[in-house]
C-alpha cells in the first residue's frame, strides 16, 4: 500500500539520541585490542625507527641414508643478536621431537571408539610404532667444548656462560640424526614416499635440524612447543649446506646449486643452460626415459650437492632417482630473473609436465603484482603423494596421473590450485615473516586470497575453492559452538580450514571488492607487502597498514570478521512506498478500498438488488462521490499553490516517489548494505551505503530511497557479496528463493574418469 505525504515545508533534522554502550558498540576502535604502538612498531603499521630482528647463519652437512632411510647431521649455528637486550640462553626447535613417542602431540590427541571402529581408527588411538624424534649427538662451542643444554620435547635451551651482549654473535654446533617418517603411512609434512613397484624412494625433506626460535619485541623467545598444528616461527639467514646422496638422485632444494659440474652431466647443464633463455616453454633437463633407467640401475656410489641461499628463513631438499626436471626462466616486472622449475616422477606425468612449472611462472607474475617482485633466483614445484607444503623457494606438491596416463578434472585443478598456493606461500610467510605458530591466518589466510586472484588470472570460471562470499556462507552460519574467532592461536582453532583459509581469504576479498573497492585495497595491501619485506610482522601491524594507507577506519571490519564469530543476516523487514501529496483535486489518486469475500461473491451471485429494481430508492447520497474534486475543492487547491515558492512548486512538480526500507541484522556482523531496486519501467539500479550506516544502531535501522520511478522489486546482496547467511528475507515483496544442495556421489574405484572414458570410447 502507498502512502501520501502532507508535506509542510520546513526542514526539519532528526537528531537520533543513543545511549551507547562502549563497550558493545561495533564502531568502537580496536586500540585496547591491539599492542601499543612504541619505537619497535608505530601507530602507522610500519617498522618503528629502532626495529630490529635477529638473524642465524647455518652451516650444514647433511647425510641422507637411502638404505635406512634416515638423515645424519652437522651443522655450525652463528646467532647474531641484533636486540637491545642481554641473553643469558638460547633456545632451538627441535621439531622432529613430534614423532617421538612420548610426544604431547599422541598424548593430547581427543578420540572416542565405538562398535563401527575400523583398523585405521584403532590404529591412531596409539602413537606410531616409529622411532622418531631427534637423537642429539652433541652441543659444543666452537672450541670444541660441551655445552649446557636442556630439552624440553620439541624445544632446546643453550645456557650461555655470559650472556650474550647487544650487537654480539654467538657461533656453535650441534650433531644430530633421526629417522625419516613414512609420509603414506604416518602422514608428515615431510618424510619419505616408497614406490612398491620399483623399490625406489622420494624424498620430501624439511624439519631436519634444529633451528633457531624467534626472539623479538613481541614475544621475547616466541618457544611455543610444536604440537603439530601451529607451523613455523623462524627467523632470516645464511645457508650453506652439502647434502650427500646416492650418485643417481637428482636434489632440488632451497637456494642455488653450486656445484653443476661435480653433480649433473653434460647433457643436463647444456638442457639448463637453454632452459634460462626459455620463457614460453619448460625445457626437459632430466627426461622420463632418463628417470626409468635410473629407477633400475639403483647406484651405489654417493654424491654431495653443494647449495647457498642468502637471507631466508628455512631451508628445505627434495631428492629421489626417479625425478623427471623441468624449468623454464620467467622475466618480471623490475628486469629480474627467476628459473621456474619442477621435479616429478613418472606417475605424475603427463599431468605435471604440461602444468606444473607454468602454474608456477603463473604464480610469481601475479602475486608478484599483488606484493613485490620475487627476491629469490629460483621457485621449485615438487611432486609428492597426498601433500601440499612451502619453504623457500621450494613447495611439496600432490597430483598423480592414473596409470594409462588419464586424470579428473578434480585433480587438475587441484594440482594448479595447491602449486600456485605452495609457490604463494614464498611470499606469506617466507618473506612477509608473519609468526604462523601464533596466528595460521597471517599466512594461509592472506596466501589464500592471493590464490583465488591468480586462479582467476589463469582461465575464467576457474573453479576456485575458497574466496566468493557464497562460499563461506554454510561454515559461517554454522554451529557456533564450534566456530572460533580468526584471532584464535593455531592449536586452538575449530574448523582449521575454513577459519585459518577460507574465512580470512573471504573477508579480504570483501574488503577489496565490497568495501574499500580494488584501487585503495590493491595500494595498501601492497604497502603493507612491502613495509614487511624480510621482516616479522603482527596482527596489528596488517591492521594499522591497510588503514593508514587507505584512509579507510576498518575498525569494525577487522572486529567483526576477525575477532568474533558473528555471521552476516540482514534481513529487509518492510518497505513502505510514500509519494508527495500535491492535493490537487482532479489528480488525486482514490484510496485502496478493501472488498470482502462477501461483496465479491455476491458481484456475480446477485442478479439485482432491490435498488436496481426500484429506482425510487434512490438519492442524493447514491450518487455522490465523496473523492470528486468540487468547485470548492478547486478554489482551495488555487490558494494553495498561490502560497508556495518557487522551490516549493518545483519539488511538487518532480512527482518522486519515497520509499522506506527497514533493516535488520540479525546475525550480528555489520556489512555494507547493497541493494538492486528493480523499477516497473524495466530498469534497475545499485545503491551501495557503507557499513557506517549501523553506527548509532547496529540491530535496527531504515533508510529512505527517493525516486522518480516505479519501485517493483528490491533485493538485497544481489550478487552474493557479503556472505548473507538467509538470502530468504533479502527481497520485497518476499519471495521464496530456491535452495541449492549438491549431490556427493562415492566415485567407484573402477569408474572411470571421463578423459580415461572418452580414451576407451575410441
């Protein structure tokens, strides 16, 4: 029903008086939720003038045993502190400790058994029958003497005997070994791969020594035990490491190889050298035929591959005899280099040898774009079973081919996706250094929407995972007994992916398309990008960059989406439609009369009435229209026009239409508030009014549209951008909008998939 406006012409201000609630307020700014700025970090989000990071020099050598598989260890540590403080210990990681068998991590694992429990799930009620776990051999100081030391499972204490002094390095060395998990049977981030068939092995190396831990402005020693969720917190150094393998395998690893000639053949350095003149193709340095032929020879002898890496954060090696080894040279931006490359076995191909190191090129140009050119000489893709795992510049990959060479479609983009994410992972948290074993967000969650914008880079409709609203929806309307905030340290998380990936990934793709829009977003991620460089950001300093760069208060934004687990509902609870009364009598509309059952019935079911039998019923009031102008009626209306101003006419002339929308947010998360008004004229139109409208009342607002046009339809979040939980109560009129649900099928084992299908239909 529409209304009509007696408009007495005089402006008049609503003045909404609040009592608010300070303390409940969702505009309210995060100052008491984030660290003070001071002379380490600054109110900005940048480095504060007298910030510092302490860095650490490894010197390695490094033994892996293919006939036992384990590795044997030396290394010397340098430990530079680059701190205002005195250090009277240092502490070490010691992250293989997780698999030892009085491990926290076996012990704190929650289960329960019933009746249905199959061998797998009884299996995991018990720590591994593995001998895992670092076995210290020794800690001395460079002069070859015993130092102090204590174990605390997967963190190491060195007990100085005078602490170590601002602007001093502290140099030491350990010797070590340890078992290699079976990543197939135990899982692992790294470990080995065993292939039945050729009695080969595949390496995936990472976590083998012990690493310094993090000392900062933050945290002091950040020495939290390693239980398996919460990743790495390292800090930046030197590397140079000999790794001795059997003759035949080929080693990728973190940094550059130094020894070319002692390691590869002729043929291989000739194929690598064209490979850096390449920048269209990958060149094959190591073939398939070259792979099967090592597969079987099976060498005796050894070999040691001699690697640098300058200013990164770990350091990582893959080694196998049955790699195949591509590359190719990718030219960025800023004139620089990089060699993208892939190692692979057989059973990867030919999927990985037409992908994998164009998925990586792919990901060094983009998010290159989003951040900063890529500082590191090379990126490598490894294929390995049932993983997906980042270091500097080396990334753990899965993605296998059927046997006749066939593959899903779902495991295509699997593949691209999980190697455009592992490659991503270089620049969270390789080098923007955020500390993944306090918040996993800083690093999945900012590498993820990097992700979906490649993805959408590579081919359009690409079949993105995480990163549209929509897709966040049922996790974020979900249980919240088992929703946590993203600002939840690592090991607590519920939910690990949707919260550490999916819902940060969402919210910054919000940011940058609903909220700040792409421009000021794509300017202060980038700022933020570059500012951390080779350094250790926090939570606030992401926070503060993107406002101060911007000029946006995010504030609620970053309170709502990531400091609690409210939802996005905001239901249109009524529209009521006003036009002006311009009490012209001849074109005044006559009101809505209600007719009921009865009178409508009785239209057709009466022939005559009494009336329209015996017309002297009838008189005056019969015939009288109550609503018809009268020559009075008309007199009036000319005084009354007389009486306006010219600004006065002009408004009644436009003929507007008035349209009050009510709101209400139901699930507690402020959003901007988008609306598609749908007119009777066939056209439409967005309106888009920032968040700030909830700031006085963040339950219960109306706003009023004023238009020249005929409103038929409105809808709210028409394209499915603020991840709206109940899209049911998003239109006016109401209408019920169709449920979706998806069908999941258990594909059969002997199915086969549709490239395999259409390769035996020829």
């Amino acid at each position: 029903m529409k209304h009509y406006l007696s408009i007495c012409f005089l402006l008049i201000g609503f003045n909404a008086v609040a009592q608010e609630n300070t303390n409940t307020n969702k505009f309210r700014q995060l100052n008491e939720q984030l660290a003070t700025p001071n002379v380490y970090r600054t109110a900005s989000g940048a480095p504060g003038h007298e910030y510092y990071q302490q860095t650490a020099d490894y010197v390695m050598d490094i033994y892996l045993d293919d006939e036992n598989q384990s590795i044997q260890g030396e290394e010397t540590i340098n430990y530079h502190n680059n701190s205002p403080d005195h250090l009277s210990y240092l502490w070490l990681q010691l992250d293989q400790n997780m698999r030892a068998k009085d491990s926290d991590t076996y012990k704190i694992r929650t289960n329960e058994i019933s009746e249905q429990s199959n061998i797998r799930s009884l299996q995991r009620l018990e720590a591994p029958d593995f001998d895992g776990g670092f076995k210290i051999k020794s800690v001395k100081d460079t002069d070859g003497n015993d130092i102090n030391h204590t174990i605390n499972k997967t963190m190491m204490r060195i007990d100085l005997e005078t602490p170590l002094a601002p602007g001093s390095s502290y140099a030491f060395s350990i010797e070590w070994s340890f078992n290699i998990n079976d990543r197939m049977k135990i899982g692992g981030r790294s470990g080995y791969e065993y292939f039945e068939e050729d009695e080969n092995y595949l390496y995936t190396i990472a976590q083998y020594f012990p690493r310094m831990c993090m000392y900062n402005d933050v945290y002091g020693w950040q020495n939290k035990q390693f239980l398996g969720r919460g990743e790495f917190t390292l800090l930046f150094g030197d590397y140079e490491v000999n790794i001795t393998v059997p003759s035949d395998h080929l080693v990728s690893a973190t940094g550059t190889l130094q020894n070319e000639d002692d390691v590869l053949s002729a043929e291989q350095r000739e194929r690598l050298d064209r490979a850096k003149k390449e920048y269209d193709q990958p060149v094959i340095i190591a073939t398939q035929k070259e792979a099967e032929k090592r597969e079987k020879s099976k060498a005796k002898n050894e070999k040691t591959w001699k690697f640098k890496a300058e200013n990164v954060r770990d350091f990582a090696f893959a080694s196998s005899r049955k790699f195949i080894w591509d590359a190719m040279a990718v030219k960025q931006s800023d004139g620089t280099e990089v060699m993208a490359m892939s190692m692979y076995p057989k059973e990867g191909n030919p999927l990985w040898e037409r992908y994998s190191t164009k998925a990586v090129a792919h990901t060094l140009k983009w998010y290159s774009h989003y951040t900063f050119p890529y500082p590191y000489p090379v990126a490598w893709s490894i294929n390995a079973a049932r993983i997906g795992m980042e270091y500097p510049m080396i990334c753990f990959n899965y993605g296998r081919c059927e046997e006749d060479g066939t593959y899903a479609e779902r495991t295509k983009y699997g593949m691209i996706s999980v190697i455009i994410h592992e490659v991503g992972h270089n620049y969270f948290p390789m080098i923007v250094n955020s500390d993944e074993r306090q918040w996993t967000w800083m690093d999945e969650g900012l590498n993820t929407f990097l992700q979906f914008l490649s993805e959408q880079q590579w081919q359009k409709d690409y079949p993105s995972r995480r990163g549209d609203a929509h897709k966040i929806v049922n996790y974020m309307k979900g249980d919240k007994q088992k929703i946590s905030p993203i600002m939840t340290n690592s090991e607590s998380i519920h939910q690990f992916g949707n919260n550490a990936y999916g819902k940060p990934a969402t919210a910054l793709n919000i940011l940058r398309e609903s909220v700040m829009g792409r421009e000021l977003f794509d300017f202060a991620f980038k700022e933020y990008s570059k500012r951390w460089m080779f350094k250790h950001p926090t939570p606030a300093d992401f926070f503060r960059t993107m406002e101060d760069a911007s000029a946006v208060d995010l504030d609620w934004f970053w309170r709502g989406w990531f400091y609690t687990n409210d939802h996005v509902d905001i239901a249109i609870t009524n529209v009521s439609p006003f036009s002006l009364d311009n009490k012209n009598p001849d074109t005044k509309e006559r009101p809505f009369e209600i007719k009921g059952i009865t009178e409508l019935v009785n239209e057709t079911a009466i022939d005559k009435t009494y009336a329209d039998m015996d017309r002297s019923l009838i008189d005056f009031y019969n015939t009288y229209d109550e609503h018809k102008a009268t020559k009075r009626d008309r007199e009036q209306y000319k005084q009354y026009t007389e009486s306006l101003t010219d600004e006065e006419k002009k408004l009644l002339q436009a003929n507007k239409n008035y349209y009050q929308v009510d709101l209400e947010n139901i699930g507690g998360l402020v959003m901007p508030v988008i609306l598609r008004f749908n007119y009777s004229d066939g056209s439409e139109e967005i309106l888009r009014i920032p968040a700030e409208i909830w700031k006085i009342n963040s339950e219960n607002i109306s706003k009023v549209f004023v238009t020249t046009k005929t409103v038929d339809t409105i809808e709210l979040d028409p394209y499915y951008e603020t991840a709206d939980t109940d899209r049911s109560n998003n239109y006016y009129p109401p209408q019920n909008e169709p449920s979706s649900f998806e069908l999941f099928k258990q594909a059969s084992r002997d199915r086969p998939n549709p490239m395999q299908q259409a390769k035996k239909d020829k």
